[in-house]
C-alpha cells in the first residue's frame, strides 16, 4: 500500500510539473511563427517545430527552426529566447524587466565611440555610428560599423553585446558569457572564441601592418601541390600579402584583424566554370527527361514567359546566396540580361565572368537576332568596365542555334575584347552524328553547311584557340583531344549535368593525359538541381576513373586543381584568382573539419601516409563544411551566415517566383 502510495504521489506530482510547464508555453503551437535568439545573440525569424512539457526538456522546452538556414541549425530553446505574443504575460514581463536591468546610460555612449561588438561567439572591433533612445531600440540603441567591413554589415546592437570603457562591469560580465550557442553545450564557448580575435595591444611599428591574418590548421596553395600545415595567410588590400607559418605570423604582422581556424582548411574559393544562374528559378520543374525534350519541352517555353530582367536579376541574387554559401568565389554566368547579372555581382561581392550572349532567333523579349545581342552585350561591359570583380566572356549558345555567320561574329569579338569564347559543345553524340550526315531535318544538327562535327567545324571558321572554352565535350575522337592540346583551348566538364540529361561522358582522364585545361562548371540548376561544386568536384574524380577503368585517373590533388585554378585559367583570371599564392587576390574559403564526415582529422600531408586534408575535402566533405569565404579580402561570410545577401529576402521573392512558375507549368501540361 505505501508502495503505492508513493507511485500515485510521484505520477501526481509529475503531472502537475508538466501541466505547469504547458501552461508556460501559453498558446504557443507548432507551427508557430516567431522571433528567437540565434548563436550571434541577434534575433531571427523562426518556425516552432516541436514542443516539450517533459521535466527533462524545462529549461528548454522549444524547438524552432530559424528561417534561411539548415536543419543543422534547428535547436530546442529557453522561453527567455523567444519573441512572441502567444508567451504567457507572465514570460513576456520577466523578458522586459531583463531587457530594462540591461540597460545603461546611454548618455556615456556617442557616435565615434570606439569599441568591441560580440557577434557569433566573437568581438569584434568597431564604432558607434548611432545612438537611439527610441522605445522600439530599447533592446539595440546602439549602430555599430565593424572595422574593416563595408556599412552593409552595420546593425543595431544591445549593451549586453558590447565591451567597452563606458559599460560597468555587471553588464560585462553579463556580454563575456553571452556568445554561448543555443544549439551547443557551455563547453564550446572555448572553441568558438578561439576562432576569431582582435590582436592585442604592441609597440607601433614592431611588426608590419596588414589586414587580417588568417591561421589555419591547414592551407592548401593548389598553385604547388601539397598542403601546409599550421600556416597563415596574410591579407592586404584584398590581395594575399604573404604566406607563412602561423607562429612565424604572429611574430612577424599586426593585423587589424586576426582570424583563428585551428580545425579547419583554408583553400581558394571554387571556381564554377559553367552555369546560367538565373535558371535557379527553373531547377525541378522538367527533371527526367533527355535534353531536346527537357530544352524545347519545358524550359524555353517558360523562359519565353518569365525572362526580362527582374526575373534574371532576382534569379542570380538566389543563384549567388547558393554559390557563397557552397563555397564559390567566381562563376561563369550565359544567360540573357546580362546586365541583371552584373547587379548582383556587384551587391553581392561575389567575382564573375559574364556572358555576352547570342543565339540565332529573338529570345524572351531581350533582342531580335545575334547582332543586337552583341550590342546589348557590349553596352554592359562598358557599364560596369570599371568592376574589377566582373570580366567578360563571348557566349555563343551552342552550333545548333549559332550559325557559321554568327560564329565567326562571336570569334571575332573575342579576338577584338580579348576575351574567351564560350560554347556548348559536343553535349550529345546526336549532336555529333547529325552534324556530321548533315540532317538538317534534326533540331541537333548544327546549322552550318558542312557535313562535319561541330568541333571540325569550328576550327575551319579559326574558333579553336586558346580563348575557347567548350562546355560538355562528351564526344571526342583521340585526334580531336590532341588538337584541343595542340590550340590551348579550354573543356569544362559538367559531371552532374551530363549525367542527369543522359548525354554521355567526358574524357577528363584523356584529355588531361594530353595536356588539355580540364575545368568542373555545375551548368545550370535546372539540369543538375544544384549549384554545388564540392560535390561536382567529388563527380568529376570518381567519375573519370570509372570512365577510363583507372582507379588512380585524376587525383584528388587534380580534381581540386581542376574545381578552382583550372577554372580560372579557362577563364583568363589565372593570375588573379584560383589558388592561394603571393600576390593574388584573395579569394579564399575555410572547409571545417571538425564534423563527422571528417573524422578522423587530417593528420598529414598529402603522400606522407595517413589522413591527408585534400583527400579529405575532395573524398569526404560537402559544402555544409564551407564556413568563411572571402573574395578579394572581404568576408562574405562569416561562420556559415552570408554577409552580403539578405538571405531572407531572397527566399521570399524565390516563393513568388515559385508560385507563378507552378502554375505555368499547369497551363503547359494542359496543352499537352
């Protein structure tokens, strides 16, 4: 009987604890749309996905999901971390007395002031630029404009965020242990505010000024092969000033800022050789279905409905946000409204060369035929001559919508600009077959005169140079592989692409055997579904061998080369961009190896025997472990969160376009 007693008494008292700890959620639903409070201390929109009335999930009895970011970010929070009119009266009050015991004098803080800003676990340095008492800042009075970042980083901040002379010390003590993650153990807090510093005070002029000094467990050059371990990369005016032992570093510069990657690599951004970012937009809506079905069937005839340049200026702001947070530096964009294009580029901070495209019919509402293309092309460039992150490109379509006469239009203005000429090429062996019979009955015959194949044909008309870059070449004779050696000219091999189109396979083992410039491009999202070049990278290496029947064809020191430096050499940016040396600038991206796919961690250096951090990448990592890019000196992001994009803003206008492109295709099924 008191065993009894005592089982009902502690089922009792259990029910009342969860009953107490539902009546604390108050109204609050799955489903939810709220406010939480992220990793960086900062507010986001949320989406509550679960909901704990246990005793065991008390302190933190909330799972949300933060808008724009991966599931990896879901994380079961404290009430005190939620924004929502739904809470009890009762949590909402306990918040504002909090919010109102932070607050200080704001009398001792003015514009200019200079201090230091918790932001993602790190301080960072920076000035005040605004101060408000409004009501609605009550929680963030205080503008901040970091050190060393453009003014589309400055936000509002709390006092609760900020180290500085005139905040008393309860509310610094309050701001050192701030920068613990919700999602993560107390237990981290060490780990993250290792990764990022500000320098610590010495006698001006005892070490070299620079920008930031990056440390990392490794640093991977690609321009030599190997990888260096415990090294720095020092970072000046954009450009990559020296490259060093980290102790060495220390020693030797004071930086403005210094940056801490003691668990990951750092290695030149990706270069994505090939795509048509606007077709984002268009990626899952005519999958399954070989390329002349897939083109004329789905995608140009909504192309023809959507295109203008809202539609290609949005579609590359989506494009760009999926690129950087992959880890992209530079991409090779052929598409219309270039000029759209080159809006975003310049927003973003991203590096791209753009197309001036042409093809032999009107297009979409952007031009009647090649000659206005070019025009429209040329008129861009001169636009944004002055953008040293924007170069250019001549895009012809492919040889079965150019003809010979636009062709040789297209290698002229490559010649006259200096700049690469980009095709599709030899994507399908129908291509090549009906080329050559000169079946003009076949829509992939190319529209030249000659029975030949379109790469036979465009070395008549003097295209095959070292300015071409020939996106596909699935189809290749050994004597076309050796001329493509012999004229310099560049391949680019979209693996995914390929692969899903059921068009056939590149001979990258072949080619680079013969000392052709192989590049990895994603081609378009619509034919892929992704924009990510870490895992066409992997493709490419796994791909080639099974291609040749050699497991050891294209190494993974290769398939990096061929994913970053290879790509800027096709493009003509080699001496600017694609590999971590002296001089360059500097395009950069950390690859975390603290996460399961990569452990063991590296322990070595590539053939030293052991866990080597290139295989690792190549072999073992996905874009999820890109953490921190940087393209020409600026971070665009920082700890996995795009600086330069308002990510929320573009998954917004991505639904609108959403909406429209679903009920285009309804009206397209109809009609079939």
């Amino acid at each position: 009987a008191r065993c009894a007693r005592s089982i009902a008494a502690r089922f009792l008292a259990a029910r009342a604890a969860r009953a107490s700890a539902g009546a604390m959620l108050g109204e609050l639903a799955i489903g939810d749309q709220l406010r939480a409070e992220h990793s960086d201390g900062k507010f986001y929109g949320a989406e509550v996905i679960d909901l704990a009335t246990s005793e065991e999930r008390a302190a933190a009895p909330v799972k949300v999901h933060f808008v724009g970011y991966g599931r990896e970010d879901d994380v079961w929070l404290p009430l005190p971390m939620l924004r929502s009119k739904k809470l009890p009266k009762s949590v909402r009050e306990q918040v504002a007395q909090e919010e109102s015991d932070a607050q200080l004098d704001l009398s001792r803080f003015e514009a200019g002031l200079s201090l230091q800003v918790l932001s993602e676990g790190v301080y960072y340095r920076a000035t005040i630029v605004q101060v408000s008492t409004a009501k609605r800042r009550a929680s963030a009075p205080l503008k901040v404009h970091y050190a060393g970042y453009t003014e589309d980083s400055d936000e509002w901040v709390g006092i609760d965020r900020i180290r500085s002379r005139a905040v008393k010390g309860k509310a610094k003590a309050k701001a050192a242990t701030k920068a613990r993650s919700p999602k993560e153990p107390a237990d981290t807090e060490a780990k993250q505010s290792q990764e990022e510093s500000e320098d610590g005070a010495e006698k001006p002029g005892s070490r070299v000024p620079a920008d930031e000094v990056i440390l990392a467990a490794w640093v991977i050059p690609v321009e030599t092969e190997g990888a260096l371990h415990d090294h720095a990369v020092v970072i000046s005016d954009g450009k990559i000033l020296d490259i060093l032992p980290s102790t060495d570093a220390v020693k030797k510069y004071k930086p403005k800022r210094t940056s801490k990657l003691p668990h990951a690599a750092l290695m030149p951004g990706f270069v994505n050789a090939h795509t048509h970012t606007p077709m984002v937009y268009l990626r899952g809506v005519s999958d399954d279905l070989p390329l002349r079905e897939w083109l004329e069937g789905t995608i140009w005839p909504l192309e023809f409905k959507f295109v203008n340049h809202e539609f290609v200026k949005e579609g590359a702001d989506l494009a760009i946000t999926e690129m950087l947070k992959g880890g992209t530096t530079t991409f090779n964009d052929m598409y219309w409204f270039p000029e759209a294009v080159c809006e975003s580029v310049v927003k973003s901070g991203i590096r791209a060369a753009v197309g001036i495209i042409a093809i032999e019919f009107p297009f979409a509402g952007y031009g009647s035929g090649p000659d206005e293309y070019f025009a429209k092309g040329q008129q861009a460039r001169e636009k944004y001559a002055d953008e040293p992150r924007i170069s250019w490109t001549v895009s012809l379509h492919a040889p079965y919508t150019c003809s010979d006469g636009t062709i040789t239009k297209g290698r002229e203005l490559s010649e006259k600009l200096e700049a690469p000429l980009h095709i599709h090429l030899h994507e399908t062996s129908a291509e090549v077959e009906e080329s050559k019979a000169g079946n003009k009955d076949s829509q992939s015959c190319h529209m030249s005169d000659e029975k030949s194949t379109p790469l036979a044909n465009l070395k008549r008309l003097g295209a095959v140079n070292k300015r071409l870059v020939a996106v596909h070449m699935n189809y290749l004779t050994d004597a076309e592989v050796e001329m493509l050696a012999a004229e310099g000219a560049s391949v680019v091999h979209c693996p995914s692409s390929g692969l899903k189109l059921a068009s056939g396979f590149c001979r990258v083992a072949d080619l680079e055997k013969a000392g052709v410039n192989v590049a990895i491009g994603t081609d378009g999202a619509s034919s892929n579904n992704t924009l990510d070049m870490m895992a066409e990278m992997k493709l490419a290496a796994i791909l080639a061998k099974a291609v040749a029947k050699d497991a050891s064809a294209v190494p993974a020191q290769q398939a990096m080369r061929m994913a970053t430096l290879n790509g800027a050499k096709a493009l003509g940016l080699d001496s600017v961009t694609g590999s971590i040396a002296v001089g360059k600038d500097a395009d950069m991206i950390a690859v975390d190896f603290d996460t399961p796919p990569t452990w063991p961690a590296p322990t070595v250096a590539p053939g030293e025997g052991g866990f080597d951090p290139i295989t690792h990448i190549v072999y073992s990592s996905t874009r999820d472990q890109v953490t921190n890019v940087w393209v020409k000196g600026r971070r665009l992001m920082r700890h996995g969160r795009v600086l330069s994009m308002d990510v929320d803003g573009v998954k917004k206008v991505a639904q609108k376009w959403g909406q429209k492109i679903t009920e285009a295709c309804a009206e397209l099924k109809q009609k079939k």
